[in-house]
C-alpha cells in the first residue's frame, strides 16, 4: 500500500497543483457535503479544472473533538478519510450534477497518508485535494473517484473511493421498513472498552464493548453523538464502521497512539441499528520495522458488512 503514493508521485507531471487564499475564505454550504454542523465542513472550496479533474480545498482545525486521539502534535488521519468522504459529495454535486436527494453508496476505499504530512503546525492545515472522476456509466452504476491530497505543494496522501447513488425513491424501496430506523437517539446499553485503550479520553467517543471473545468485541453505537451522528440516519454510518476497525486494531496491536496511516475497506451490505454487530481482529502482521498490518471485519449474523485492513505506525 506504501507504494500507492510513490506511483502517484511518480505518475506526476507539470506544475504541482495551488490554490490561492480565495478558496480557503469559508467553509462550502453544509448540504453540499450531508452535514448539519457547519462546524463539521472542512471543505472550502471548488474549481473545475477538466472535463473530469476537480480541485477541491480544505482546511483541517489544529485540535477537533473527535478527529484528534491522543496525538496533540499529529493531524489524525481518518480526518484525512472524512475530508474525502466531504470531497466526493461535493464533487458529484456540483461537478456531475447528482441530485441532492440522491442517496450515496461507498462500495470500497483505499486511503495512503504520509505521517509527515500529518504534522500539526502553528496554523490550521490548508491542503488542496485534485479530484478524479473518469467519465462512465449512469449513476446508478459503480464509479471510481482518485484523489491526491496536496499540502503546501507536496503530495501527502492518496485515496481511491468506488461509489454508486440511487434516487431517493430507488433507495426508500431498497431499505424498506428499515428507512424509519435510528430518527430517535439512543444510547448504548453496554459499557465501553478503556477509552486510553484506543487512544481517547472520553467514554462516547468509544464505539467498542467488550466480549469474552479473544480479539473480538461488540459495535456500540451511540446516536446521540454530535459528530459520529450528524445527522439522523437509516443505518450506521461508513465513518462509524472506519472508527471501530481503527480501535479494534489498536487494542489488537495494544498501541493506544498508533497511527492508521493506510487502509482499504470493502462496504458489503447496511449494518442495521437493531442487530448486533461483532467487530473481529486477526493478530496483528509485522509489515517492516515500524508498520504493521491489522485485518477487522464487522459481521451481522452470518454477513460480514465491513471489512478491512489497516497499516499503523507507531507514534514517536
């Protein structure tokens, strides 16, 4: 995975991309990128640049709620994962004209991040994403989004997202009954893992419960939470599921502050609100002296709904 971004730097040509203060002036209108805090936008702003490149700039706070562990002098990395996730509602809005009540479907996603580019400087982070979308099929069909995420003209990190949309009207005969699913909040009926066991400090900001299970533990949702829950939803969100394997991988490796640095997720079916969810490790892979590989899978029933695996480094 080490390699993504090494061809990416390789494959390069021409000036390397800028963009002027103008489009770090405010954040992009909040529904453009299905949020309902604006202070949860760190998108701000938008060109078209070719028939199927886009640029997209955002800037990432010095400290957040929940995108920050226990890491004070590093940028977390799966705000890097919720940037594009940010980046490619607001491409396929504004740059391919997908309706506004479209529903968006994350099929899989790799992501590839240099921990140098993670370092929090003296200022907010002002990074410039250039946006890929190949021309293809109708929405409804997979399509493949790229993404190189550029900082202070360097390349720091790279991403890959297979989507597809539905209207509203295909995605309500979809779920069925399960469109009324998780309007009311609720709390979880079981207590969390340590919370400095996966590298946070408080308990809501812990998705897992324990289980007598060796490497495996329960999915805690609490929808009440303001950012993992922006907004009400029929299902657990994708971010949601991102965050369990980033804590199940790190109780597996028993590094609190490891960072997951790289990481490809396959999206296989909704994980309902009313199922148990078990979120299972497999033992830890020694990539090279500082990386090291971790596999998660969510399961429902007998259905694996997520699975993944995440690179991490260790913090210095």
């Amino acid at each position: 995975m080490a390699s993504m971004m090494a061809d990416e730097r390789n494959g390069a040509a021409g000036p390397l991309p800028h963009a002027g203060p103008s489009m770090y002036e405010q954040t992009v209108p909040r529904h453009l990128v299905h949020r309902s805090a604006v202070s949860e936008v760190f998108l701000t702003g938008f060109q078209q640049v070719g028939v199927d490149t886009f640029h997209v700039a955002a800037q990432w706070p010095r400290a957040h709620t929940f995108f920050g562990p226990r890491n004070p002098t590093t940028h977390d990395p799966l705000l890097f994962v919720e940037t594009i996730r940010q980046a490619g509602l607001l491409v396929a809005h504004r740059g391919l004209a997908v309706p506004l009540d479209h529903r968006f479907l994350s099929h899989h996603k790799t992501y590839d991040i240099d921990p140098e580019g993670l370092v929090v400087g003296r200022r907010p982070t002002d990074v410039l994403l250039v946006v890929t979308v190949p021309a293809g099929p109708p929405a409804q069909a997979r399509r493949m989004m790229r993404f190189s995420c550029h900082r202070d003209g360097e390349l720091v990190a790279t991403a890959a997202v297979q989507w597809s949309c539905l209207s509203d009207g295909s995605y309500r005969r979809v779920r069925g009954d399960r469109i009324t699913c998780g309007q009311t909040p609720t709390e979880p009926a079981a207590g969390p893992v340590p919370p400095r066991s996966v590298g946070r400090v408080r308990a809501e900001d812990v998705v897992l419960t324990p289980t007598p299970v060796d490497r495996a533990w329960s999915l805690r949702v609490d929808t009440r939470h303001p950012v993992m829950f922006d907004h009400p939803t029929d299902h657990v969100p994708g971010m949601v599921a991102v965050e369990a394997a980033r804590q199940a991988a790190m109780l597996t490796m028993g590094t609190p502050d490891a960072l997951p640095v790289a990481a490809r997720f396959g999206f296989h079916r909704f994980i309902e609100y009313d199922e148990p969810c078990v979120v299972a490790a497999d033992p830890p892979v020694v990539v090279d002296h500082d990386r090291t590989e971790v596999a998660v899978r969510l399961t429902q029933g007998r259905d694996v709904a997520v699975d993944g695996v995440l690179t991490l480094v260790r913090h210095d």
